[in-house]
C-alpha cells in the first residue's frame, strides 16, 4: 500500500505521494517568511532528507516556538491593558453605569431660563465621550431647581432645562432614542435649600442610567 507523507511549511500543508497537491494556507504573521515553491520542490524530491535534523524540520520548528511565544506575549498584554482600563479613571471623566445616578456638576443656565451657560459645555462634552463609548446606555436626563418661586413653574422650568441637555447631545450626534427628560422641579434635593450654596446644588441636571 503506497504511503501519503505530509510536508509542513509555512506556505501551507501538502500532500506528497499522490496525483494531486493541496494547499491549506494557515494565517501567520506577515514577517515571516514563507518557504518558497522551489524549497517546497527540492524537499519533495528529497524525501529521505525529512529524517531527524531536517533542516526544514529545523526551521519550522523555531518558527513555531517563536509564534507561541508572541502570542503569550500579546495575552499578556491584553490582560494588562484590561487591568488598567479598570483601574485608571480619570477623576473628570464622567462614569455611566447602570442603575446608576450621575449629578452634572458644572451644568448651568442662565437665570431664570434654559439657556445653557457657556462653561457647561465643557461638561457637556465629557458626557457625550462617555454616551458615544457606551453606545448601548439609555439614559433618563432629570432637570432640578431650589426651592424659590411657584412650584410648577420650578417643574416646567426643569423639564425644559433637561430638554436644553438633551438638545445640545442631540445636535453633537447622539441619537434622541437614548435619551428622555423629566422635570423634577423642587423634588429630591441634594442639599439643603435654607442657603444660597445648598440651593445653587440643587438647581441641577442629572443623569439616571437605564440600562
């Protein structure tokens, strides 16, 4: 019974001893060097050659042991990196998790109206990096005030202010799906409202993650 030997190279795997030749290209890393159709040629014709300390033998076998090594040095690499993008977070950057309350601290209005200040944008676009890398967070934007004035007033006025946030993620590219509003008006203060710092706290915007 005639015998198929197997020729391993980095060009890909051929069978020797029948009337066909077929080729499976494996995926290596594109600075190695493949044997040549000539190399591949000159092993065939020379069968007796694949004894212990081919040289073809040789050399693949180091090309192994180097592939092995440089995919345990990419995992490696990988669980670091991983590790690291848990433990380093920026204290600025805004955090979206789910279940989670996050108060806009910075985000202001004009007096009155809901007209964004210009300083809360700054804020306003480190939320947007957050919304565009979790692309699948929805998220409800609950506007609050102090408690001076007409109470549904202070409810329309939130409701609007959340808009205004809204609005402006909006038109930066966020899709309006992810995001609805409520107006809390005078509700769930964060502070107390019998001073002037404790009701400008209040008068916020603040994001409650869904999902």
């Amino acid at each position: 019974m005639k015998h198929l030997h197997f020729l391993f190279s980095a060009a890909g795997l051929v069978l020797i001893g029948c009337s066909t030749q077929q080729y499976v290209t494996p995926r290596l890393p594109e600075f190695f060097k493949p044997l040549t159709k000539s190399d591949l040629r000159r092993a065939g014709s020379n069968e007796q050659k694949r004894a212990k300390g081919n040289p073809y033998e040789l050399e693949l076998a180091m090309r192994d042991t180097a592939i092995d090594s440089l995919r345990r040095q990419v995992k490696m690499l990988r669980d670091v990196a991983a590790k690291l993008e848990k433990m380093v977070v920026p204290k600025d950057q805004v955090v979206l998790q789910k279940g989670k309350n996050v108060v806009l601290q910075g985000v202001n209005f004009q007096r009155s109206s809901a007209i964004l200040t210009k300083a809360s944008e700054a804020i306003l676009r480190k939320v947007l990096v957050a919304l565009v890398a979790n692309p699948d967070v929805m998220v409800e934007i609950a506007g609050y005030t102090d408690n001076l004035g007409n109470q549904q007033r202070n409810e329309q006025l939130s409701l609007a202010r959340a808009q205004a946030v809204k609005d402006w993620l909006v038109d930066s590219g966020i899709e309006s799906k992810r995001l609805s509003v409520l107006g809390m008006g005078i509700r769930d203060p964060i502070a107390s409202n019998t001073t002037e710092e404790g009701r400008a706290k209040n008068r916020s915007i603040e994001f409650h993650v869904k999902n």
